[in-house]
C-alpha cells in the first residue's frame, strides 16, 4: 500500500482552462438585498431582462449585491419567474456565476442558492451524536473520517485526472483509508488484522467482477453530464476504468461493516465457549452472517435505487417494458455496480469468519477450557470409605 501511495501520489490536480459550464464555472457569494414584483409582460416586451419571461402574471425582479471577489459591493438584477422551482426571498445567500468574458450587465447570474450553514449545522449536529454516543471510539471514527476525506481529495481525485489507472489508484486509495480507519477505530489487534484481510479479500473479488462484467457489457462510464465534462477536460481519463473505480470505493463502506462486525461475532462466540473448536465457530458465525447479509443487501440495493430514482421515474413515465430499462447503459451501470458489490459483501461473510474462527482457535486453543477434577488423596478416599462404614 506504502509502495502504491509513493509511486501513484500525484502532483496536485492538472490546470486546465475554466469552460464555463456546470461547475467548471467561476462563482462568489452573494445576497439578496430586494425583491420588487413586476409583470411578466412587461419585462418580456422590453426585452431589458436577460431572463425572458415564459409565463404572464406576477414576476419578481431580484436586487442582489456581490459579497466575495474582486466584485466585492457590485449589484445587479435578475427576474424570478413565477414557475421555477427555486424561488428567491430578500436576505437570502445565493451563489452567482461569474462570465468575464460576457457584457457587464450579464456577466452575473444566480447559479444556486448558499447551503453552507444548513449543512454545516447538520455535520455539527452528526459529530455531537456521534461523540455523545460512541464517545472514544466516536471521536476516531470522526478523525478515521476525517482522513479518508483527505487521501480522497489529496490521492485519490488528483492521481487519476493526472491519468494514471483508475483501478490502480482505487485499490491502493481504498487500502489506505480502511487500513487507517479500521485501526484507529477498533485497535491494533489480531481482530482488527482479521476484518482488514477479509476486507481486502473481498475488495479484490469486486475487482475482478467488476471489470470482468464492466467489459462484457461494454459501459463506457459516460452517461450523463458530469461525465461528459469530466471526459471532454480530460480525455486520457479511462471513463470505464472510473466506474469500476467508483464500485470498489463505494463497496468499502459497508465492507468494513461486514468484516468487522463478523470478526467481533467470532471473538465473542469464543470468549462465550473457549471449548468450542474453529468449525463449531465458523457455523455460528456463519448463521449469524446470514442474517446480516439479508439486511445489508437489501440495503445496498435500496441505496442504490434510491440514488437513481429520477431516472426510474423517466422510464416509468415513458412506459418502456423491463428488458428495455435494464438493457440502457444508464440503468446497466446501476445493475453492475450493485450486483458486483453485493456479491463482494456476500463472500466477505464466509471468508471473514473462516478467517476470524482460525486465527482465534489457533491464538488461544487451550484458553478458558475446563480443567479436570482435581485428583483425591488415597488416604482421604479411604477415610470417607471407613466413616460410610460406621
């Protein structure tokens, strides 16, 4: 992992030139300092707006200032359309684009709204839970996640825009997150060294299914519009590559819930009967194993649908028959990349507990086993035998 770190670890994210598109744009902050209403109408005639209107009835024109940039203090005017779906209020912190290149009066436009509070309240409020509850063991997950985050965006993202295999640099960024995260969390031990191999096992499993069926099946991994600008800025990317990279990252999650969970299911079966021998605790733990892979399964599915659930919906409404969805790479893609990690997640059971049961049998065989009765003087055996006799 060390060896793949050093000789994989790029050198910062290749500069390219901003396109303007998505979110490839130039942007600042910025708030909303007035809303007036207006007619659709008139705007639409004098044509002064460079947002046409597309309905008659009430408009609103949004007065709004630019806080970040070298902008700082610039205002200028958009028109909210009664229809569309993201409705401005004076106060509110929005994000603009920003095209230089564009008249003055159109160089700004509202891109999105400002969510940072929201979601930084929510992350304070799951670090609280997280310690409240787990405590020690809480704050190193939170440091385990903080980290991961770190050889994400340091080693991971910048490694392959920079060209090298994505598949590579998966396997070795996905090493070294759950190497640090499961012994930060859980300790430098021989459980601990049973749920990492287990879960490399299984993480290599997904490789080879993943690109076995990712090619037979010929997805490209170019499937929507973050691809496509992703492809068209970097074109020596390995798009298919990228979307097997993304089943074994995706996949490592709930993996090192498995593996760990099944190590500690061993460890305990043990401790609760040290008698019992590795196969007597490999078929406990495999029964216990059942039971979690019906419920992470069904979850990893769920998941996964859950995230493609507009694209169902798109191919509810135009009534096309099963075969046909699930035949569209836009859907294949999703069948692959849950069925390739759900199959990981389900030979990670055996294969974690077989591994659990015989490191712990051979670490300990004779532990806490039931000695035998200790042995009875002669002389006391007679004289109880004598006293039974008078």
């Amino acid at each position: 992992m060390l060896v793949g770190l050093a000789v994989l670890w790029p050198g910062g994210a290749p500069s390219h030139q901003r396109t303007g598109v998505g979110f490839d744009r130039q942007t600042q902050r910025a708030t909303v300092t007035e809303m007036a209403e207006v007619s659709c109408k008139t705007v639409n005639a004098s044509g002064s707006s460079p947002t046409q209107a597309r309905s008659s009835g009430d408009c609103k024109k949004a007065t709004i200032r630019v806080d970040t940039g070298k902008d700082k203090g610039r205002t200028f005017t958009e028109i909210v359309q009664p229809d569309q779906p993201r409705q401005l209020h004076q106060g509110q912190k929005v994000v603009v684009a920003y095209e230089p290149s564009a008249p003055r009066d159109l160089q700004y436009s509202v891109a999105d709204v400002d969510r940072r509070l929201p979601v930084a309240l929510l992350a304070g409020i799951f670090a609280l839970a997280v310690v409240v509850v787990g405590r020690m063991r809480g704050v190193m997950a939170l440091i385990a996640l903080a980290i991961s985050f770190l050889v994400l965006s340091l080693f991971v993202l910048p490694a392959i825009l920079q060209g090298s295999n994505p598949l590579l640099v998966a396997v070795v960024g996905s090493s070294a997150i759950m190497l640090i995260a499961l012994y930060m969390c859980h300790g430098l031990s021989a459980r601990t060294s049973v749920a990492v191999l287990g879960t490399l096992i299984s993480l290599v499993l997904i490789g080879v299914l993943g690109s076995l069926f990712i090619g037979w099946a010929a997805l490209t991994g170019n499937t929507d519009d973050s691809t496509g600008l992703i492809h068209g800025l970097y074109p020596s990317i390995d798009m298919s590559g990228l979307l097997l990279a993304g089943v074994i990252i995706g996949s490592l999650g709930v993996l090192d819930d498995v593996t760990v969970t099944q190590t500690s299911a061993v460890w305990e079966l043990h401790e609760a009967n040290p008698a019992m021998g590795w196969r007597g605790l490999y078929r406990a733990g495999i029964r216990i194993g059942r039971d979690h892979i019906a419920s992470v399964v069904n979850t990893l599915v769920l998941a996964y649908a859950g995230a493609a659930l507009p694209l169902l919906l798109l191919f509810s409404i135009a009534r096309s028959g099963v075969a046909t969805v699930a035949n569209s790479e836009l859907v294949a893609e999703e069948i692959v990349r849950t069925l390739v990690g759900s199959i990981g997640l389900v030979a990670s059971v055996p294969v974690t507990t077989a591994l659990a049961a015989l490191v712990v049998s051979a670490d300990r065989p004779a532990h806490g086993r039931p000695s035998a009765p200790p042995a009875v003087p002669a002389a006391a055996r007679g004289g109880r035998g004598r006293r039974r006799k008078r």
